[in-house]
C-alpha cells in the first residue's frame, strides 16, 4: 500500500481511481478467471473514461452499519464504561488500524477542495492495512461497474455539460439533492473524528495538545487539562462512540485533577472545558444510553467536574469592576491581567462566559455563578459604546475600553454572539440582551458593512480607529460566524416558513435574512478563491473609493461562482502572504449549519461537502495520524503546521455532522450552542429565582448616554418650567380677573 497517499486522493480521476481500487480488491481474493476478467474490465472502464474526459467530481457510495441505540450489540459497548485503563493498541504499535475508516472516507471523495484552529486568535488523514468486510460484497460489483461505464461508451454515450458549481458534473449520472446520500456523508465526518481520535489515542492520550505529523502530544501543566477529551466529550455522544467515551471518561475520573499551580486563559478553559462538562451533562441526561451501566455509582462526574472547575475560575472575576482577568490560576484562583495589551483583557473573552455560568446556576441553583457573569454585562453595557459597537480591549480592574478598534473579527466576536444567544438561552426572559442585539445589529450595518469591487460582495469590515475612522476592507475567517447568528437572531431557531407565521415577523428580519445570505457567500467565496479550496485565515477585499456602505445602498453580487481561474469575482479577494495559513477554523460550517438548518436551501449543505472533501485531500497526514493545520491554502500540496486544535473535534467536525444529519438533532428552538459548539438547553431561569439583576442606562436620541446626574439636571430644568409656567399662568388670571 502505498503509505505516502494511502486514500490515493492525489493522483488522477477520483471516480477512476476508487473503480480501480474496488475492483482490483475485490479481485485480488477471487478466481483467477474472475481476476482477469475483472482487470480487463478495469482498463475498459479506464479506456472509457479517459477518452471521455470525465472530471473527477463522481463519488462512490460506501455502505456502512450505522450505530444503533437499540441494536442489541449496545449492551456489550455499554460494558466498556468498566474499562480497566489498559491500552486499547497492541503492543506491536499497528493499534486498531485505521484502514477501514480511511477506505471507506476515500471511497466517497471527489477531487474538490479544506476549511480551519485557535479560537479567538488569528493565528491527511492516514490508513493502515486492515481491510474492512464490505470489499468481499464487491467482488462482483467492482467489475460489473467498470463493465456498466465501458458498456455505456461502447454504445456511444458520452458526458457533457459540466456545471458551474462542482466540478465534473455528468448530465446523465449527475448528483441532485435527491441522489445525495447525506447519511452516507454524515458517516463519512464520523469516520474522520474516528481516524483523528484513534491517532491522538495512540500518539499523545492525555496530552492537552497533538502533533500529528511528528506523532508526539505537549501538556499544557503537569499530566494535561484534558483539553482535547473534555472538548470532544459530546461529539462522542452525538457519535455514538461509546466505546471511545468510556475511554475518555475513564481518563477524567481517575487522571483528571484541577489543583494544579497553573496559570490557565480564562475565556479559553470556560468554553472549552467548562463547557465541555455542561453539555456533556446535558446529553447524557437526554441521549438515551450514556448514564453509566446498571449498579454503578449514581454520580454525575460531567457537573462534579463542572462545578469544581468554575469554583477555580471565579476567581478571575474578582477585580474591582467585576471584568474578568485574562487569566486564572486553577490552584490559587487568583485573577491575573494580561502580560500584553496594557493589562487589559479581550472584550470578546471578558463576555463571552455567560452561557455557561448561567446554566451551571440553574443546574445547581447557586445564584453566584449568574451574578458574576452578568456583571460583567452590565459594566462593558455602561461604558456607552456608540451604536452597541464595542473596543476589543476593556481594562479589568477600571471597567473602561482600552483604544477604540471596531472588529467583529479577533478579540470582538463572541461579544455579539452571546447577546442573542443569552436571550434565547433564557427562554426570552431577558429582553435587554434583545434590545443590545439590536442596537449592536444595526450599528454593524451602518458603519461595518461595505462592498467590494468589482463583484459587490458583502464584507463586514473593521473599523481600527473607532466608528470615526477609515473603514479596513479585512475579515479573518473569525467573522464568518456571523451568518448563522444573524439568520438564528432573525428566526429564533425555527424555518424561515414557520418563522414568518409569527406576529413579530416583518422587514428587519427579512433584510437581516437577506444581509446573512449575502454575508455566507462570502465566506464561500475565501474558499472557493484559493488554490486548495481551503479560506485563508484572513481575508482582504478590493472596495469602492469611496467604500460603498450599506446605508449608501444595499449592491447585488453573483449568485453563483465561475470556478474559472479567471473569473471576475476573484479579483475582490486579496490574500496576504501572512494570512495564508488555514487553522481548519469551524466559522464557516457553523454558519452553514444554521443557514441549512434555517433556509432548508440544499447549496448549504453541498457547500459543506466541498468543504469536508477539501480538508479531507489537503489536510489529512500521510502517515495515518490524524489531521493537521496546513501553512498556504495557495500551495499544493500544502506545507502542514503539525498541529491539531481541540476544536477540530469540537466544532468543525461537529458541524459538518450536523449538517448532513437529520434536524431533529439539536433542534435550534430548543437549545443554544455555545462558541465551542457545546449544546445547552434553554431553560427558564425563573424557575430558580434567577433573574436579571442589572438595567441598562438610558440613552438619548443620539445614543448617548443619560446618566443620573444627567438625569436630575432634566428634572431640575422641567420643575423650572413647570413653576415658571405656574407662575405666569397666575399673572394671567389676575390680570384677567383685575380688567374685569
């Protein structure tokens, strides 16, 4: 086998090279006389599609035995939560082999193009030789198919007509969305978590980070955080992988322990860990089958490990405004500012813990954890940032915003995010995170929105000298989110057909749907503008002189992409050496997962299997050990950066699983995502006497904000003309009454 390109993805017609890996398989352990006539059908078939010039855009179906809940085959996984902590690779290194799982994700692959690895910074997939059952069911059909193709040819049909979406579309054997096997698909992403776990299992188990390239794991404090378990622990579930989550679990009862002298980033260990425990909780209690087997403890290891570890974290809290420090120590729970940036903590990571800390509150009732978390709403709310736009820097122990740089990129993010997600997340119970959506909503599309040139692409662009400064026509992929929240602070989860039945329903949410449409083809667009398929971690755009803004005039760019290396649109897109990496980022499918999810519109989901397709040719490892972050999206093949993010099994393969599986998964009226991807329900915060604790300070017709002071002077200078008026109402009469 050839282990340098084990799926054989880099060579050739994809559609050729999985006919002529099936088929000589299968041949290979059949009669001599079948082997020669299946290899003669080979070249047949080859021959054919050869002269017949067909691209390589066809994909073979696999089939596969999905986990069942109900499968009786349950009850022996479900032993597996008694595991005794011995390794589950043999001795002689070859572990489980991860062929099965790589023939069969190379099998249904057409050659397209990858996608993105740190959360709130800019910053090959392997097989071994194992073979799986489901060749001895081809030993006929391999050959039968190059026959049906050669068949064909000899007839004298031939393809023609290629679409512009995808490449290599036949008219005859083309893929509509009612040929798509989305199960078959959603398998695939299944198969891929698999292969990236197996090679993190066996190269670096316990280890907060993985190097699959160089096959070695770093901790990131003594004996690991659990950053990769704890993040994947609910993809697991949704998985089915209950063999793999009876490893991890195993892992955090007996090795995982928080009293450690460890300075650790705030923001980073809520959404990744904290958060990782709560939707695990949340799962286990609604998934059937993931509470541990009958006559073991009754314990809830996810919330015990929850609560212990917000316990830790609250200590960052206690500055003198209430703003979280950029860091905690887990032992000490001293709060620490940043070593950079003026000792100020990022805006983004400062209000972006809500989600979790609320619903720790309501799962054990102590009201701490709530109060401390919306403080810091209420101090980042009163500093009266113009048109609900926030710095990315706030200083923690004065409560006030460092600079005065707008982006919705690095550093401002999730701020935006967790203000619609906190309102739904309350079942509606706090409308001030509503009215800050809002406002926030509206100044992006005054001041941020602008279009490039010569395409009219919708970009959400910077502003790095406050709203009074020049506009900066750059997106990292971080801004790519936005979409998806848009269209769910639109519809509040539901289809777009039932959202428009409700009462509240009228123009803004129909241009805020439309303003989500235009923002995802963009984000489309940084893929399909590079040579891999894969976006840049950064984006530039080409704009108007002067920009053309929204409030200008809303411009109209294509509805569809010419895949031509010289098509137009790609001219609005530059992209700078320095941003060439791609981190295999989740922004882009998490949008099109709500996009699907919300619109029904098939080309989400589609754009979402180019996507998958393009991680797996460009980012896999040759040597079978996972996936890795890749250094230029314009180079092929690309340089890899021997990296694999947490939030690779977090998030981005989350989604695309997500996306391709059925919608009663995660319903989105029923529950909120955090900005790791970790599900929580909603819930109804009264019900524990939670409630919100702060109001917002008035604003004047300009936005400006009224303070108290502000506010008594009005009344002083209302009573002044109330007597005023009172008194020359009085002369008035007198006169009157005197020249009567």
């Amino acid at each position: 086998m050839n282990t340098r390109d084990p799926f054989n993805l880099h060579k050739g017609s994809t559609a050729f090279t999985v006919l002529q890996h099936s088929a000589t398989r299968a041949a290979s352990s059949a009669a001599s006389y079948t082997r020669q006539a299946g290899q003669q059908a080979l070249e047949a078939g080859k021959q054919a599609l050869d002269n017949a010039g067909i691209a390589d855009g066809m994909s073979f179906a696999v089939p596969r035995n999905v986990p069942s809940f109900t499968d009786p085959q349950r009850r022996y996984e479900d032993n597996a939560w008694g595991s005794s902590g011995r390794s589950r690779f043999a001795e002689n290194g070859h572990g489980h082999g991860n062929g099965g799982v790589a023939e069969k994700i190379g099998g249904i692959f057409g050659d397209k193009k990858v996608l993105p690895m740190y959360k709130d910074k800019p910053y090959n997939y392997g097989a071994s030789m194992r073979r799986r059952r489901w060749f001895k069911m081809k030993r006929v059909i391999g050959p039968l198919l190059v026959l049906v193709f050669g068949l064909f040819y000899w007839v004298g049909w031939s393809p023609s007509g290629k679409s512009k979406g995808a490449k290599g579309s036949w008219v005859m054997f083309s893929e509509t969305e009612e040929n798509y096997d989305w199960d078959e698909r959603r398998e695939a992403v299944k198969d891929a978590f698999k292969l990236s776990w197996d090679a993190y299992e066996k190269h670096a188990w316990g280890y907060d980070e993985f190097h699959p390239v160089s096959k070695r794991g770093r901790y990131m404090a003594t004996n690991g955080l659990g950053w990769i378990i704890v993040d994947a622990l609910d993809t697991m579930m949704l998985m089915n992988l209950t063999k793999e989550l009876a490893h991890a679990r195993e892992w955090i009862s007996t090795s995982l322990d928080y009293e450690k002298d460890q300075d650790v980033n705030t923001f980073e260990t809520t959404i990744r860990m904290l958060g990782g425990f709560l939707s695990a909780h949340y799962l286990a209690s609604t998934l059937p089958g993931f509470k541990p087997a009958e006559g073991a403890p009754e314990d809830d290891l996810w919330l015990e490990k929850a609560s212990d570890l917000a316990d830790r974290l609250l200590g960052a809290y206690e500055s003198a405004s209430g703003v979280p420090y950029a860091s905690v120590n887990l032992k000490t729970r001293q709060g620490i500012p940043s070593h950079a940036d003026g000792g100020a903590s990022s805006t983004a990571e400062a209000t972006s813990l809500q989600l979790e800390m609320k619903y720790l509150a309501f799962l054990t009732g102590e009201a701490h954890y709530w109060e401390k978390a919306e403080k810091v709403m209420e101090v980042v709310d009163n500093n009266g940032a113009k048109d609900g736009l926030v710095p990315i820097f706030i200083y923690a122990d004065r409560g006030n915003f460092r600079s005065n740089e707008i982006r919705l990129g690095s550093r401002g993010d999730s701020y935006y995010e967790y203000l619609i997600k906190q309102y739904y997340q309350t079942s509606k119970q706090e409308p001030i995170y509503l009215d800050m959506w809002n406002e926030a909503l509206t100044g992006v599309r005054k001041h941020l929105i602008t279009y490039s040139k010569p395409s009219n692409f919708t970009v959400l662009a910077e502003r790095p000298s406050g709203l009074d400064g020049h506009i900066h026509p750059k997106m990292d992929h971080l801004v790519c989110f936005m979409p998806g929240t848009i269209a769910l602070g639109a519809t509040g989860g539901l289809n777009v057909t039932e959202a428009k039945k409700l009462p509240s329903w009228g123009t803004q949410q129909e241009e805020e749907m439309e303003l989500a449409t235009q923002l995802m083809k963009t984000c489309w667009g940084m893929y399909k503008a590079t040579a891999t398929g894969l976006a840049p971690e950064i984006a530039h755009f080409n704009i108007y002189d002067p920009p053309q803004m929204m409030r200008h005039g809303v411009l109209s760019s294509p509805e569809a992409l010419d895949i031509a290396d010289d098509a137009e649109w790609r001219q609005d897109f530059v992209i700078k050496p320095a941003d060439v990496h791609n981190l295999q980022r989740p922004e882009t499918v998490e949008s099109l997962f709500y996009m699907w999810r919300i619109t029904g519109d098939s080309k989400y989901r589609e754009w979402g299997w180019e996507m998958f397709e393009a991680f797996v040719k460009y980012t896999m490892v040759n040597n079978g050990s996972g996936f890795s972050s890749i250094g230029n999206v314009n180079e092929i093949p690309p340089p890899t950066r021997d990296n694999m993010e947490s939030f690779w099994l977090a998030e981005t393969l989350k989604y695309f699983y997500l996306l391709f599986g059925p919608n009663d998964i995660l319903p989105l009226d029923q529950i909120v995502l955090n900005t790791e991807a970790h599900p929580f329900p909603r819930f109804e915060p009264d019900k524990k006497r939670l409630v919100t604790g702060w109001k917002r300070i008035l604003r004047d017709a300009a936005g400006n904000l009224v303070r108290e002071e502000e506010k008594e002077e009005v009344k002083v200078e209302a009573k002044s003309r109330e007597v005023v008026v009172g008194l020359a109402t009085e002369a008035l009469i007198e006169a009157q009454e005197s020249g009567k």
